[in-house]
C-alpha cells in the first residue's frame, strides 16, 4: 500500500526563467535543510525545465514537464518528445491534464499512448483524470473516472506500476472560479479509482499507486484533504504558485501526518 504522501504544484504557464529559478532554489534551500518525509514535485513550464532540474539536482524533489508527446521524433511541429523530456532532466511527466483535453484534443487514447512511452523512456507518469460538471450533475462521475482510468493505464506492465501516480482533478474544481470538492466527496471518487487500480494490476501492485487529489486546493482545506483514508497526496494549483505558500503548505501536512 501506499506509505507515502505525496505533494506538488502545477504551474501551468506561469513563472518565466528568473522566477523558476527563484522558486528552484527556495525550494532547494527548504528540503535540504528540512528533509521533509513527502515525496515533494514541481510541474514547471518548458522553457524553465533545464534550468529548474539543474538547481533541484541531487535532491529528492521531483520535476516534471507538463506535457509531452509519445513519439521519441519525428516530424510534430512544436511538441516535446520523452527523449526531450528527459534530456532537460526532468523525472517525471504530467498527462491528460482536463485543460488540455478542453483545449488541445487530448483524449483518452492519446493520453494511454503518451503514459505507455513514459514509461518506455523511465519517465514517470502523473495521470490526470477528472469528471466535469455534467457528469457530476448527471451522477456519472464514477463511470467517467472508471473509464479514464481504464483507458490511460491500457497494457501497463505490471512491473511498472510503481512507477505510476495518479491525480484526481475535477473539472468544476480547478481554476479561478473553481469550487473545491468536498473531502468527503473527494474521498469516495478516490476511493472508486483504488478499486480500478486493484482490479486492473491487483491490490498488491495497484495498492502501490498513489492518488492525489488536486482541484483548489489551498491553505485552508489541504489537513481536511489529506486526513481521507483514499486520498495520498495533493496537487495543488494556484495556491502554490509562490514558493513560500508552497512551503508553508508542506510543513502544515507534514505537521498533521506526523500527529495522526
């Protein structure tokens, strides 16, 4: 099972360089001399990859580009190979994140063949899953996570399990306007993504799969979160964006894992 928390902080298309460096080395300076016991990661934008990984070297903070695609080459105009990826030095990749499926056709099908490549190439695989709001209205929300769920890990190899997270963001929960879930509610979605997780890879390996929930999370509701029996970690968006928030978050939880 699970005997670790997980936390991170997507940026999206925020930080340029001098800030991501800024960031990079606050951070560097905060788990060097702390040590805290959470698996820590870091979603940086492309351009700041190379520069973020290098200062977080020799650390055990994770860093991960926010996309990729699941060719090594080729002709794709303007997209990030794996090899790329982990030529920046990045360690980790996020994929299937809603914003991109909204915006730039992700589907299902593309984000399994972007994990299986992952994979390939020793990348580890952050796999964003969420419902929207329909669903939810509609009460739909276990069957669409189901199958996302199902889709994206399509012909993993059991002995890459380990390498695999996952992060529950519900759609109507990121964003400006976004309106966090409940823990409860957060809870039981998680809850139906561990079943599928032990039903495709067994609960010795699929109960090796951290799933983190993310959707406004913040300051205030991250110890309500992270005390659900489902819920490993938390990915976390805008609340994160400043090095110190991100910080003061992390010593919070570990704080509060450490009392219970």
């Amino acid at each position: 099972m699970v005997n670790k928390v997980w936390i991170g902080t997507g940026w999206k298309m925020n930080h340029r360089l001098a800030e991501a460096q800024d960031y990079a080395r606050r951070l560097r300076s905060f788990v060097l001399l702390e040590k805290p016991f959470a698996s820590v990661f870091i979603c940086p934008p492309f351009t700041a990859l190379p520069s973020v990984t290098e200062i977080l070297k020799n650390t055990p903070v994770h860093v991960a580009a926010q996309n990729m695609h699941w060719l090594g080459k080729g002709a794709q105009t303007g997209e990030i190979s794996p090899e790329m990826v982990k030529d920046s030095g990045a360690d980790m990749v996020e994929l299937g994140h809603s914003e991109r499926r909204a915006a730039f056709g992700e589907s299902d099908h593309t984000v399994n063949l972007k994990v299986l490549s992952a994979l390939e190439h020793n990348l580890m695989p952050l796999v964003c899953i969420g419902d929207s709001a329909f669903e939810k209205e509609n009460g739909t929300s276990v069957e669409t996570l189901v199958k996302q769920v199902k889709i994206a890990l399509h012909k993993v190899p059991p002995d890459k399990v380990r390498q695999l997270v996952i992060a529950y963001e519900p759609v109507w929960a990121i964003g400006e306007s976004g309106v966090p879930a409940s823990p409860e509610f957060a809870d039981s979605m998680q809850q139906h993504v561990k079943q599928t997780l032990y039903e495709l890879f067994g609960k010795e390996f699929g109960g090796q799969i951290p799933v983190l929930y993310g959707g406004s999370v913040n300051a205030d509701n991250a110890l309500d979160l992270i005390a659900q029996p489902s819920i490993d970690g938390l990915f976390i968006g805008r609340a994160a964006w400043q090095v110190e928030s991100f910080i003061s978050i992390i010593r919070k939880v570990e704080v509060f894992c450490k009392e219970m």
